[in-house]
C-alpha cells in the first residue's frame, strides 16, 4: 500500500513558517522532517535537512550536515523549479508547500 505522511516545517509549529517566496529566494532554510517511519536510503524518521534555491538553474539543493552539496545535485523535477507550483524538490522527493499551514504534502 501507500501511505501519505505530513512533513512539517520548524518543528511541528507554523509560527515563524517562511512564504513559498522567501523560501525560492536564495536563502537556506531548514526542513524539519517528522514521519512515522524512516524512507529507506533516504531520510529517517525525524531529520532536518536544509533546502536552497538555486536562482539561477530554478533548482532545489539539498544540504545535509557533513555532506559537501555540488551545484549539479540540485533537482528540478516534479514542477518544482516553476515557482508558481508552491513546490520543493528534497534530493528528488517532491513535495507541495501548503503555506497558510507551514507543511509540506506528498
């Protein structure tokens, strides 16, 4: 089966959450995630990983304590460059930004 997970920003509270447009306008920022289980070769359970959008290449890139991130890493799928989406490519998972909440949906 499948089963969808909330994965919430600024742990579990949306006070402080960025706008979608803040998020695509350079700067980093953190993902807090919180799921009932880990994603196998992906993330854990509970993890904070921080995004950036590339302005130039409209790309996501993910940054991972300890990880060197490269500029060809960066994911664009799903939509996810077209700002327009409200979405954010995770290391090519592709979720939609629910801004009035602070939570991202898969």
């Amino acid at each position: 089966g499948c089963e969808t997970a909330e994965l919430v920003l600024l742990d579990e509270s949306n006070a402080g959450a960025p706008s979608h447009e803040e998020m695509t306008s350079g700067s980093e920022f953190r993902v807090v995630f919180v799921l009932p289980q880990n994603i196998p070769y992906f993330v854990k359970a509970k993890a904070v990983v921080h995004l950036k959008f590339l302005l130039k290449s409209n790309s996501w890139l993910t940054i991972s304590p300890g990880v060197t991130p490269h500029v060809y890493d960066g994911h664009q799928n799903g939509n996810s460059g077209d700002k327009r989406q409200k979405k954010v490519s995770v290391s090519g998972l592709v979720m939609t930004y629910v801004e009035d909440a602070g939570t991202f949906t898969v």
